[in-house]
C-alpha cells in the first residue's frame, strides 16, 4: 500500500449510476429532453441528411464545416445515455445516422461532409481554419463512446480507417505534411482511440500533433503560402489564437480561443500522463495555475472576450459582456479531470466543480431545450419592460436559444451530463477516490476486490452524504474522499465514529479493512460565504458574491424587481437559506436582509451629491442559484452585488 | 425693451478675438499643429488629389464615399481659422483646393469624387448608405464659410449649382424623387446656405427633407426596391439608425447613430427657429430631454454602443466600452447652440459646454496632431505594464491615432475649435447675451449700437471674468451674463456695485445705461462638486465623478499608478485644487486626500471575505481634466471613482 495518492484511473460512468438527486434531475432532463431537442435540430438543420452527401448548390441546408462535429458528439452523448439507460428504439436510431457516416466514407477513408459534398478541392487545404481534424475528432470521441455503449464497431472501424488516412497524409516522414489542427480535439480523441483499440500509433499521432504544434517553421504559415495567402494576413492576427505561436512545452500561459486552449491543454495532459513527459506536464501546470490565477470567472467560465472567443489579459473580467462560452466550460471539466490524473491534488477538482455547478449548467435552460452559447455574470436586457432599442446588434433579452448556426455547445452540455457518472469516481492501486457528490450506487474495482459504493445525498443544497460500502468480503482499501475547497469545517463517522484524519491533497483517506454495511457520513459544513474578488479584478471591486458550497448564486429581476445595481448587502447582513421545493424542482435560495441605495432623486442626470438626499432602506432580497438564470421573465440579473 | 429673452441671433465670430486663455491655447494649436496635420493627412491619403477623379482601379488611394466630406469639414475649418487670422499662405492653398474642386464639377451640376471617378453608374442609387447629400452638405458648409471669410464665391457658386441639381431631381414634385439622406448633414448646411445666398430655395429643401423623413411609403424602402434589394436585409436592420423609422414630427426620443442624430436635431431646430414650426419644435424639446434626461455622459459624450456608433436604451452608459464619438459631441455643441435659438434657456448652453470642455477637447491631443475617435470614460490598457494581448481586436493602449480610414472627426473638431468665438455671444433686439467665458475682445450691434465687449478670465482653472464694455456714446440696452448650471453661488458687481439681479432662464440679466468704462465682475463660485450619476446608471453605481466648473475630471495612472479600482475616496475626503502651470501648459489639478482598499490577499482570485484582511490606507491621488487624459504614458484611467 503506498503513501501518497498515485496517478490513478477513472471508474467509467458504465459502472456508475446516478439515482436520483440534483445530477439524477439533470440527467433525466439531458435524456428526457435535450437529447431529443438536438435530434430535432440536427434533424431539421439537415445536419443528418447531409452525410448523404447530396447537396447541391441552390438547395438550402448547406453543409457547414462544423457539422461532423455536430454529430459526433450528439453520438457521444446518446452513447453515454445508453451506457447507463438503455433505449433500444435511439439506439436502433442511432445506429441508422452511423449507417449513413459509414456510407459517406470515401475510397481513401476521407470522411468530412463539406470537404465532400461541398468544396472537394480544398481537402487538407487549410488546418488552421476549417477543422477538419476537430471534426474526425469528435466522431472519434462518439465512436469511441458508442462502441463502449454498445459493444458495435461500426463506426469505430470508419473511424479508425479515417484517422489511418490522416496518419498516412500527416507527420514527420518524408512526403508527409507537418500538419495539426487550427482547433485542438483530435488529440484527445486520439487517446480515447488508442485505449479503445490498443493502437500505438493513434497515440503517436496525438503525440504528435501536440510535438508539432507552435514549431517553426510554422506549418499554418507554409499552408498558407500553398494556398496563395499572406500568413500575415490571418484574420485572427495571431496564432495565440489557435494557441500555435510557440511549442506547446514552452507555453505558460493559457492564451487564445478558450475552447480551443482547454482542449489542447485536455490533450497535452492525456500525452503527459501516458508518456510520463515532464516537460509537457510542467507546461500544463503552469498554464492551469495562469487560468487559475488570472482568468477564471466565479462560475467556472473562462475566455471573457467575444472578439476571439477567448482570454484576454490577467483580471479582465468583465460582468454584462463576458462571453464564458458554455463549450469553454465544459472542455474545463475535460482538462480539470485529465490534470488530476496528471498531478492527483482536489485543486483540480475544486476547478471543475465550480465549473460544472455554475457556467456548465447555465448553459441549458431548466426544461432542457434550450442553450445559452454566452454566460454573461451579469445582465441587463434591452428590451422591455426597460426599454426597447432594436440596435445593430439585435435585442439583447437573455433568453436561451432553440439552436445555433454553430451548434457546438448543445451537443457538448448533453454529452458531459450524460456522462457526469464517469467523474465520480477513480482509482489508484489501492485508493477509491469520491470526487463529486451525488446520489448514486457503483461497482468498482479497488485492490483487485469488487466493492459496491453508493451515496445518498441532497448535494449541493444541503453538505451530508451517507456513503455505503458492500464488499463481498472484508478487505483492506483506501478510501479517499473529497473535502471541497470551499469547504472549511467538516466532520466524518465511519459506522458512527469520528475520525479526525486530516485531508492530503484535499482527500481524506481511510485506510481499513472495510466489510458490507460500513457506511461513511460526511458532513461538509455549507454556509453561505460572501465572496471577495481578487483586488485587480476591476469589474468587481467593491462588490461581493454569495457562494454556497459548490453553488455560486446571483439575483434576478424576477425576484427582487429591477435596477439591481442599486442593491447593497452589507457586511453584517443577515442571509438565510431555504429550500424552495417548487422552484426549478427544487432548490436552496438565500434570502438576505440586504438594503437598497434610494435616493428622492433631483434633476438629470448628474447631480452634486450634496443635493441629493441618499438613503439606505433594507430590503428582502432573494438568490437564486446562477445555474437557473434566465429561466423566468428575461430581467436583470446579477452575480456580484454591491458591498457598499 | 422686452421683458423675456428673444430668439436671438449668434455674433458671428468674425466679430470674436479670443486674444489668450484656456481657448486661445486651444485656438493657436488648432491652427499650428491641427490644421496642418490634417492637411498632411488630406494630402497623403489622396484626399486632395481625388479631385481630379482619375483614379484607376488597382491604383493605390481608392476614393471613399465619404472623401467630400473631409474636404468640406477642413475647407470650413480652413475658413474659420482665416476670419480671425488671416494667412495668405493658407488662404492660396486652399484657393488651389476649391480649384480643383471646381473643376470636378460635371456638366450637370453633380459634385462627388466616389460616384464620378469609381462608381458613375451608382449616383443617386442608395441615400440610405452612401452619403451623397451628406458629403454636399459639408462642401456647402466649407463654401459658405470660406465666402464669409474671405469674400470669394468659387466654391460657394459651385455648391450653389450642385444643390440646384439636387434641388432638381428630389423633390415633392411629379418626376422627382423623394429622397433624403441616409446621413443627415445636408438639413443645417442648407439652412446656411440661404443665409449666406438669400436663396428661399435652399431653405425650402432643407425643410424638404426633415418633412419628407420618415415618411410612409419610406423612401429608403422603395430605393432598395429599385436596387433589386429586399429592403429588409437592411443591414443596420431599422430604420431608427438613421432616424427615418418614423416622421421626425413624431419623434420624441434620441435614437441610432448619434452623429446622425445630432445633425438631423440640428437640422429640425434651424427650420423650427426659421419657421415657427410648433410641432417641430416640440419634437426637438423632447428629443433634447430624453437625450439630457436619460442618454448623456457627464463628459457630453453621447452614443455608447460600438455596434451603431449610437444610442441604447434609456441609462446605459458604460464607461469602458463607451463610444461617445467625438463628432457625436461636436453635434451635439451644434444642436444645443441651435436649441438655444430656439428655446432660450440656459440648459442648452449648459450641455453645449459640458461637451466642450471634456468629450470635445478629449478628442483630440494636447499637442494637437492626434486624435481619438471614442472617448471612453474608463480605461484600462491590453498592453503593457498590465500584460500583452495582440487579440484579434488588437492591442488597446489608448493612444490618439493620426488619422483614420474613415476621418470625420479630426477636421470636424479643427471647424469647432477654430469657430469658438462664434459660440460667445449672442443678440436679440436690445439684450447682448454672454454664453461662454473666455478671454476675448469682440465687437457687436445691440439695439441698433456698436458696442465693444472685452473679457479677461482664467475660466475654466478660475471662476472670476472681467468683463469691459466700450460704447461710442452710453446708452441703454442689456446685458444677459449666463449663470452656468454648475454654478451654485456667485457674485456680480457692476464698477464694484454689486448686484442681486435674479437669473432668468440662467442668465441675470443687466438693464442699464451702459458707457464706455464700465467694468462688470463676475465671480463664479468654482468648488470641486463630488458628482453623483443618476441612481438608474448601473455602470455608475457606487461612484463618484469629481467636476470643477464645466470641468469633469479623471485619475489617471501617469499620476496614480495602476489598480485604480481600488482608489475610493470617502464622503469627508479632502481636495485640493491647484494650478500646475507646467502640466499641459498649465491646468488646474484636484489633489484628494484619497483611500486605496487594500488586502493582503491571500490565495486564488476569489476568497471568503472572512479569510482576507481588508484594509483601507490613506492615499494621495491626482485628478486631471478629463480632456487632457492620455496625453502621457499609456495606461489606467477613470472618471467614476469609487466612494465606498
């Protein structure tokens, strides 16, 4: 038995049941709900036709380079669902839109719908921008997944014969361009596809990819130049966009487009775990702690900026105007998981959490057809009852869309929650680590011995969480189990008893001989914290934020009425939280005794203070969780509150 | 003698010296440096040369729809300088210009560079978008005040005869179109015209269009048609844009682009004035409010949204991402000096100095050869010392450019500055009103009598003006002194009499004998106001704006260093002003007692407040005029601070 906590391996979501609970509400919702939602859409957008490669100038539905992605990982997560709720009649489904991806497959084993159906000749023409390798990527990912769901190879096979076509056509032999793509995923894809098949060379090849990035000769340059363009002429104006403008071991500093940035980071963490590269480690951490450190926003969104869908500068981070794209939330979790594994320390976790109870979530209206691509921490609409302004850019009401031209981030929220029971748990050789808490009942296998886990918990509403152990017979195994980040008082029986172990690493680790029937009673303290703000955070200087547990919590207009910006908690406000069972299904709101800043305001618009007559009135103000935003009548809402 | 202020008329500032001061700093850089950058500009970009409409395709310098402009705003900027300096140089250089202007001319009256030398076929095709009437209205603007300043009929002849043309084919009658631009520009620049020529026909037009605007069916609409264009693909999407969605009799709110929008108001008020339109008059008062009441920057700037260089709804007015386009608060000196006219009150010449003195005068640098184009009211640098960007919207340093693709603004405020002094004074049959301060001798005619006014003041760095009358032989009429808005208590003494006259619609009116001699001392008390924002302003919320006189001022972090969040400065803090006469040649500072909020902070980038140690350390901060900002190293600046 070791001392410290080993790289370990996630126990898959096949053997991984959520019950019932806060992520059993979510994945009954993603199955009952979005999944059929994106079938509509991807039905109706023509994004399934099109693999019949038809298309013909003039028709509407026009392929767009997206779309095999779009598929791959609505595949994805149909396969996750099946994995734990079996559905004959999407899985007959299913195996009728792999039907039609295994006939659109060329001679070569080429296979994209644009660069087929639409614009043959610019094949491999332009990695830096057309993705295709993020689009063999993610129907990697969903062959990949359905073929663990299913036992069928179909779609692994095409797979496998694309990415040999790839590997042929791409890497470091004479005649072979040095090619990667201008957004990362395939790299990570490739590793599910080597630990699916037992290939080396899919490895390899997101091996290389990861080598090859950022080298000089810059491959987008010399692409560029075959094609007859400037490289200079980049729309983007930089590779830091693409996270391309040096090696990937000499970065430091997370950089660019955040979706791509976070699924290239997920790969170089996959790469540095397989190969034991120190190198690419130490460049993930080093980036992880910048994101860290200087870039993440309270609810886990990353990448402020509309302008490059991406970060910006250390502490910008803006409120009503942060972009926190869904998708960069969601590749956070991949990353977050893949660090772990890399460096086992619950900081990881503590990232993911926060990403998965907040900006993920946000994502997806509480009915679950619905998707917000932006997850702004603070809204303003421009629309009644405030105003009308019917503005270029369009009426701004903060509801959440059908669907999207750019579908990414749909697909992508219904495969992680469909897929939620696989971040649960891991192992080492002798540790069952519990990552998240959620009600659900597992079998894994710790030590070479079988045991059934389950937790019964109302997490995050409320910190308790009965864990049971069944074991068919007694034995020896660590138990390792998460104290949150935010959490700062616990306490732990095991059949009754206190144990006061400390946390390593942020896991509290019971070494035992464990027998059917011990059951664990975490009892994580929740308060609610008023959070501050890092001081060179200039968006949110002066204000507070209301957390409690993993939740990060904001107010809205249809709680507390508009002009939010005007609401004050002061810091010996009392706030007390409630279980408000009919709203959202059920959830925990705080009620704060706040004050609001009024004033028997006189004349226009700017007046000296000495002739205003300002007041502070206490006011009820009601938080509400920000994952449930926007769920009501569009309205203000807002994350950090004044203080003052 | 009337009892009540009149509709009055301006003194020309060709009757204006404005001999030293804070206006005669600005005046003698507009005319060494200012003009004589952009006539560099104008020369190097081709804008001169495309006179000759011979460019070619491929050739470098392709004309742009908005060229003419640019030549009517620094032919007219040119002109102003020349009225009060002559320069015989200047003066044959742009007798050469206004040649080749001339000579541009088609047969048919038509005068635009873009649709005679690149685009024949289009003329007259889409007001909507292409500026045709714009682009003639600010030549006529330039002729006009080229033939006032210097006699000479050339340009004004030429413009004469292209709106002839104009006047020919659009029109109310049978076979005309019942066009208007897209841009309004053309409306005042007509009403200029008829001054300057007499001509009824000029006014007529200029009332042509504000009637015809907005009118059903909608012009812009059935011009689109006749392109073979879906009207609804408007790419601006409504009409609000270009404030054509309704009749501008019925508009009561301050909407799309705002230089567009202040142009037109201008417009409306200058036909309202010269007609005695009620109905259009009440349209300008209450567009007016709405703008004063709900749109407006404590800078003067209006306009915050990037996305239609334009208006939004009612209170949203961000700081960082403002707009508040320089040319915006340029119109917007125009509208209100118009609105005056109209309307005489006060608060009119209340907002035209507020826009003066800070979001006009930000526009351009303090040593005159560059310029901005938004004027935001916080900033905060991508590049270095902070961290380094290079995203796709670029590096954001917040230096003055010396020029832009599309360069309305620098030759627009060379015309304003140059003009100043036509900005003073006023008259109507027996009263001589004084609107600004500034040191000046001028002469005028007040009751049918030339009088001699002087001032001598330190305005805006002091609040006393000495005011001088000189009068060939005494004789009754009045004096109308303005009261600034600002203003909450002063002191007026007549040959060291003081006087308690009462301000009516803020100005105190001096009914008197006057003779030769005569001294009057106003004193303006001139404190430093602690500014609140209106509490609907969320982006204000918690702050204050320090304002001195017209004055607003920021902190800027040349004097300050960076992190400018955290600078609060407490309800009791201590200021005082000082005269740095070697700080952009001499400005008065505001020196606060100030408090930064510091921690020790401890951890990542959010943290319980109950795990920090909050402090406050007293600070000394520097506040500059706001017009003077980004005049040193790059870097932080704001105009709201924090109180809390």
């Amino acid at each position: 038995m070791t001392s410290s906590i080993q790289q370990n391996t996630p126990v898959s979501l096949k053997n991984v049941v959520i019950d019932n609970g806060f992520w059993g509400a979510r994945q009954a919702n993603n199955r009952e709900h979005t999944l059929p939602a994106i079938k509509h859409q991807m039905e109706i957008t023509g994004r399934v036709d099109a693999w019949k490669l038809d298309w013909k100038p003039g028709q509407p539905h026009k392929p767009h380079i997206f779309w095999d992605s779009d598929n791959g990982k609505w595949i994805e997560a149909a396969a996750y669902s099946l994995m734990t709720h079996p559905d004959a009649e999407l899985e007959t489904y299913m195996d009728s839109v792999i039907d039609l991806i295994a006939a659109a497959q060329q001679p070569d084993g080429y296979l994209n719908i644009f660069f087929t159906a639409v614009e043959p000749q610019n094949k491999f023409k332009n990695l830096r921008d057309w993705h295709e390798f993020y689009d063999a990527g993610h129907l990697v990912e969903g062959a990949v997944a359905y073929y663990e769901a299913t036992g069928k190879r179909k779609l692994l096979d095409v797979m496998c014969r694309y990415i040999d076509t790839i590997d042929a056509n791409f890497g470091p032999k004479e005649g072979q361009k040095r090619g990667y793509d201008g957004h990362p995923e395939a790299e990570l894809a490739l590793v599910k596809l080597y630990h699916a098949t037992g290939e080396q060379r899919y490895l390899d090849l997101s091996k290389y990819f990861i080598d090859e990035r950022g080298q000089q000769p810059l491959y987008f340059d010399q692409e560029a130049i075959a094609r007859g363009e400037d490289p200079k002429q980049y729309w983007a104006k930089t590779y830091r966009y693409c996270q391309a403008h040096i090696p990937v071991r000499e970065q430091d500093m997370a950089t660019g487009h955040s979706v791509r940035a976070a699924y290239l980071y997920s790969g170089m963490a996959d790469i540095a775990a397989e190969t034991g590269d120190e190198a690419l480690k130490k460049a993930c951490m080093s980036i992880w702690d910048d994101l860290n450190e200087h870039h993440l926003y309270i609810t886990g969104g990353l990448g402020p900026a509309h302008a490059n869908e991406g970060f910006t500068v250390p502490y910008d981070l803006p409120n009503e105007t942060a972009y926190a794209e869904t998708c960069a939330a969601i590749a956070l979790v991949f990353w977050a998981w893949r660090m772990f594994k890399l460096d086992p320390d619950s900081k990881y976790i503590d990232t993911m959490e926060r990403a998965l109870y907040n900006n993920v979530l946000s994502g997806v209206s509480h009915e679950g057809s619905h998707f917000f691509y932006a997850n702004p921490l603070a809204a303003f609409p421009n629309v009644t009852p405030h105003g009308q302004w019917s503005g270029i850019v369009g009426d701004r009401d903060y509801r959440r869309s059908e669907w999207f031209d750019c579908a990414c981030c749909p697909p992508n929220l219904a495969r992680l929650v469909a897929s939620l029971g696989g971040y649960i748990y891991s192992t080492d050789t002798d540790t069952l680590y519990v990552h998240l808490y959620a009600s659900n009942h597992a079998e894994v296998e710790v030590n070479s011995r079988a045991v059934k886990i389950s937790q019964q918990t109302d997490y995050p509403w409320a910190g308790q969480i009965r864990l049971g152990v069944d074991v068919d017979q007694a034995g020896r195994f660590r138990l390792g189990l998460r104290i949150p980040g935010w959490c700062r008082a616990y306490t732990l029986k095991v059949n009754g008893e206190a144990l006061t172990t400390a946390a390593t690493k942020g896991y509290v680790l019971i070494d035992r001989e464990w027998k059917s029937g011990d059951e664990i009673i975490l009892s994580l303290e929740m308060p609610v914290e008023r959070v501050l703000p890092h001081p060179l955070i200039r968006h949110d200087a002066g204000n507070i934020a209301l957390q409690r547990g993993p939740v990060v919590y904001c107010i809205e207009e249809a709680d507390n009425g508009n002009n939010l910006a005007n609401v004050i908690i002061p810091q010996d406000a009392r706030m007390i939280t409630t279980f408000e069972p009919d709203l959202f299904d059920g959830v925990s709101v705080i009620n704060v005794e706040a004050q609001r800043s009024t004033t028997d305001w006189k004349g226009g618009l700017y007046q000296p203070e000495s002739a205003q007559h300002l007041t502070r009135v206490p006011t009820a103000i009601k938080a509400i969780p920000y994952c449930f935003w926007a769920n009501r009548e569009p309205g203000e809402m807002r994350v950090w509150i004044r203080e003052n």
